[in-house]
C-alpha cells in the first residue's frame, strides 16, 4: 500500500492506494509543526489510518507533503506518529509548496501560487524550486491568503473601522466580542485558521453597497502579486504558466486573474487541492 497526504494550516488530505489499486480517502486537521505539537499529531493520523488501510494492509511508502516542515526537528513528531501505525515504511517527507508544484506542473515549468489559509510561491522549473520568496507567514506576510485577508478585515473591526453598513452586517452573522478575537489571535493554536475563517463571510457578501469588501480582496491579491508572484523573471506573452492551488485561491479566481493582468501574469490552472494530482505523479 501507498499512502499520499497533504498537510496545510486547516486541514489535511490523504489517499491511500492498495494492491488491487483501490483508492481510499480521508480528511483530518492540518498538521503544522509550527502550530501544533506531537499529541496533535498522534491524535490526527490516528484518526486517518484506520479509514485509509481498514484491512492492516502493508504500508510500504509514504509520501507525506506539508506546511512548516522546515527542519529536521519539525518533522520528527509527525514521523513519529506515522511509524506508529506503519513501523515499517518508508516516508519521503517534502514540503507543500513542492506538492504544489508537482500537482500543477508534474516535472514541468511554471510560476506555483499557493493561495489556502496561508500562502506560497515559486518558479518551478524540470522538477526542481528554483527561487522561492518566503512567505513570511500570517503574521510577517502570507499575502493573498485567506488569513491575510481575515487579519485585514479583523484589524479594521477591532479599532472601529468598518464601514456602518459592514459592521452591522457582520454583528447579523458573528457574536464576536473584543476579547474573543484577542484569545483566539494570541492564545489559542490555530490563529491563522481563525483569522481565515472569516473570508467565506468577505466573499459571500463582497458586492456590498459601500465597497469596503471588494477593495479588501483586491488589495489582498494585488499584494501577493506585488510582493511575490511578479517577482519572479517573467515578462507578458513569453507563455510561462501560472498556477493556483488553495480553496481560497479557487473561490477568488475572478479577482486573481484581475490583479494578475496589472503585472502581466497569466493565470492557466486552479486546483482546490493538489492531492489527487499528487496521486497520479506518484503512479500509483
């Protein structure tokens, strides 16, 4: 058996491929070794494995991609927790921006954009990360994240200034108290999913009549092409491929592709997830 997984900030998603070929899936939490520690992680895969190998299958490989695998100690407790239930397999860790890559490109070339709760980028080219500008992360940058976009509109409403009409549209859906927003952003695990959580809400209701919301998300985009996907050697009509992987990323195709004609991007594929591409790369 071969098992495929997928880690970013929220959620992750696995595949599972036996000896007769049939494929299983899971979703479980995000694994960040930068958010959560070893329970966390013994506790997810825990709750993956048995829905990925009912049968106590052999797990010879697997192939687990993710976010915040940046040392060598930060992948130690998530080997840890996967040897428990395969003590025996291999596990070829990699990071979820060459996931990204991979699943957009297979060992092509082409300009990768990360857009989920939080975000990436890089110039990709036969197989390999050429040049990578870091992300920064939901605090330092993470532009065009889901995040940033919900760490601008909280950062407007905890000082009071929202438009009139957006603040009362927001207190119809959210009962959201000043110290609510302080304990999740500062005390709680899990700060970025919070903050991300309210851009379906920014979405949702981004034709509003005073603009507010639509000038956020196209300031959120433009920000992320600016600091990040521009940067990269391009020049318009030269054919270099830009690609998106993110769920936020796919639900702001519209505004993505906009901002990206103002520094002559092109955008050609937006996937939701990058898992069952992976599958495929892996030929399995």
């Amino acid at each position: 058996m071969i098992i495929v997984a997928d880690s970013g900030a929220t959620k992750t998603a696995w595949r599972s491929v036996d000896k007769d070929g049939v494929v299983r899936s899971a979703d479980t939490a995000g694994m960040n070794p930068s958010t959560y520690g070893a329970d966390h992680f013994c506790t997810t895969v825990g709750q993956a494995m048995p829905v990925l190998n009912p049968d106590g299958e052999h797990v010879d490989k697997i192939y687990f991609y993710g976010a915040g695998l940046v040392t060598t100690a930060s992948v130690a407790p998530i080997r840890d927790a996967l040897c428990k239930w395969c003590p025996d397999a291999f596990v070829d860790f990699r990071s979820d921006l060459l996931a990204a890559a991979r699943a957009l490109f297979g060992d092509g070339e082409g300009i990768v954009a990360i857009m989920g709760t939080g975000s990436n980028s890089c110039l990709y080219r036969d197989g390999k990360i050429m040049q990578n500008y870091k992300s920064g992360g939901y605090i330092l940058g993470d532009d065009g994240s889901a995040a940033a976009l919900g760490k601008a509109f909280m950062s407007d409403y905890v000082r009071s200034l929202l438009p009139l009409e957006v603040d009362l549209l927001f207190h119809k859906e959210y009962e959201m108290p000043y110290h609510v927003v302080v304990e999740n952003v500062y005390r709680k695990p899990g700060a970025a999913a919070f903050l991300g959580s309210f851009a379906p809400f920014i979405l949702k209701n981004i034709n509003e009549p005073t603009g507010y919301f639509r000038s956020l998300v196209e300031g959120c985009m433009d920000s992320f092409m600016k600091y990040a996907l521009a940067r990269y050697p391009h020049k318009s009509g030269d054919g270099i491929k830009v690609g998106v992987v993110g769920s936020f990323g796919c639900a702001c195709e519209e505004y993505v592709r906009e901002a990206g004609k103002r520094y002559g991007l092109e955008f050609e594929t937006f996937l939701t997830s990058p898992i069952d591409e992976l599958v495929r790369y892996h030929g399995v």
